[in-house]
C-alpha cells in the first residue's frame, strides 16, 4: 500500500513540473447498491439475488494539469477524465485529413473486490483490483458527422481467492463503439447515437463474453454550464458454463448517467460545481449476479 501512494505521489510530481495546474476540487460520492459482489457487504448466506441495500460515502478529488504543443493539448492528472478514473494522461489534436483525435492512458488502482466472492456464511476478504485503459476516439472522420471509438481494459485482481480456474477473473475487454453526431437547432445541443461491439477475455472462460450494445447521448454546452446525459443498453453472452450454478450466463446491463457542470455557480471567479448522478441495473439468468446501483456525486473546484 505503501509503495502505491509513493508511485502516485511520484508520478503526480512529474506531471506538475512538466504540465501547469489547471483544475483542482475536491467532493464525495454516495453509493446505493444491492448486489452479491459490492465491497461494502462481506457476508451472504445462499446464492440467491442480493436482497439488502448497502449505502457508502466516498470522499473523491480531482487534480489537473494541462500543457499545449503544436496544436495538441495535453492534459494529466488524478481523478475522473472522460469515464476513466485513477491516474490519467489524455492527448487531443485536429487533423485536417482525417478528424479530430483523442487518446487517453489510465491506471486505477483504487479499487477493491472480493478475493472469494463466493465464500458463504463467513466474512470475505478484500483485495485490490488493478484497471489499465486505453482509451481512443476519432470524430468528425473525414469532415463528417461519424465517431469511432475503441476501448481496451485490463483488470488485474491482485490476490484471486476463487479456487475454479474457470472463474479466474484477470480479464482484458475490448470495446468498439461507431456513432454519429447530430447539431440541432437548439445553440449548444448535440446529440449522438451509438451501436457497440463488445468482447472479454478472461483467465477463467466462464467469465468470457461477447456482447452488443445501444447507446445515446445529449450533451448541452452553454457560456457557462455543460449537461451531458449518457444512456447504454448492452447484452452479454458468456461463452462458457458457470461451474458453481452449472449455468451459462446471460446478462442485460441498463444505464443512465448525467454530469453537470456550473462555472461560477457563486459568482465567485473561477469557481466550479460538477453534479454527478448514475443508475445501472443487471439482469441475468443467474441470481446470484443480478445488480444495481445508485451513484451521486459533487465536487467543488478552482480553475487556474
């Protein structure tokens, strides 16, 4: 644990003696969920869908530092950037031949789950989770209105407590998401809908899928204000038996997701609130699991 505030405290260093400080907040989230794999209810009693409501109160931060360079705009820093959280180092630039591109490098290593999620009747330990993304996206391809985007995860669980090898759940994820961008008449409105493709590779094949997936968005930008507004319907086909429930998972994850973020909200120069809201339900075959959370979020902050 040590070493990985060290790592971090390192690498935030470097980023502000190359970058400048740009953005700095601070905030909590709340966390409303039912479900058998949340880290913040250690013990069950049978494999039936989760039937108790746990609530948490995470405090969050955010820091940001961004740098120009021949046109590109380089931006680094902790917290929550574009979807990824954790660690991140994002490069934006405009190509007149082929579209405006953006990459973004993420590391997380924040989160927690359980070694043997499956362990009834008894307390179950902790261990962490280690998330590595790239994350790419090109838009206005070719002076059109299409998106591309493509995303690859891999999740390391540190101590893997599970003793099938079919459930091992060291996985890497892909994504390829295809949209298309419509301005409306409203100043500042656009909206985008998506189709996806998505695919996992895990250490244990019963934790293996492919899937597709639907999604939109609205995003409003004002002198002042931005509202972004995510909704994504995925299916997930599994690819091979679950030895614990002698089943192959299927699965339907619905969500809706808004951030909203006001400039000067007090008047205050410089200034900024970001009101974060989600809701994700999972359906499956298998009770044991069905999911769904509640999250809520603000954080207050200064720009440089």
């Amino acid at each position: 644990m040590r070493s990985k505030f060290i790592s971090i405290f390192l690498i935030l260093f470097f980023a502000k003696t190359v970058f400048g400080l740009t953005k700095v907040g601070i905030g909590t989230i709340y966390i409303s969920s039912k479900s058998n794999l949340e880290t913040n209810y250690s013990k069950i009693k049978d494999y039936d869908k989760p039937d108790k409501t746990k609530t948490d109160i995470i405090p969050i931060g955010e820091l940001t530092f961004t740098s120009k360079y021949n046109g590109a705009h380089i931006s680094s820093g902790l917290g929550y950037s574009e979807g990824a959280k954790g660690l991140f180092l994002n490069y934006q630039n405009s190509f007149s031949n082929l579209g405006k591109f953006k990459v973004q490098i993420a590391f997380d290593p924040f989160s927690k789950e359980w070694k043997n999620p499956y362990l009834l009747n008894d307390n179950r330990e902790k261990t962490d989770v280690y998330n590595y993304s790239l994350n790419l996206e090109l838009k206005d391809i070719k002076n059109t209105n299409f998106l591309f985007k493509y995303k690859l995860r891999y999740k390391d669980v540190r101590k893997d407590g599970i003793e099938y090898s079919d459930l091992k759940r060291d996985t890497i994820f892909k994504d390829f998401i295809l949209g298309y961008s419509f301005k409306t008449p409203i100043r500042g409105l656009i909206l985008i809908p998506e189709v996806a493709f998505n695919t996992s590779k895990a250490k244990g094949e019963s934790n293996s899928y492919y899937g597709y997936g639907l999604g939109f968005s609205a995003l409003l930008f004002t002198r002042y204000n931005k509202f972004i507004i995510k909704t994504n319907f995925n299916q997930r086909f599994f690819q091979k038996t679950d030895p614990v429930f002698n089943k192959t998972r299927k699965e339907d994850l619905f969500s809706l997701f808004a951030v909203f973020t006001f400039n000067e909200p007090i008047k205050i120069k410089n200034t900024y609130f970001t009101i974060t809201a989600g809701y994700m339900i999972k359906n499956t075959n298998i009770n044991f699991y069905k999911e769904s959370k509640l999250v809520t979020g603000l954080i207050v902050g200064y720009k440089f």
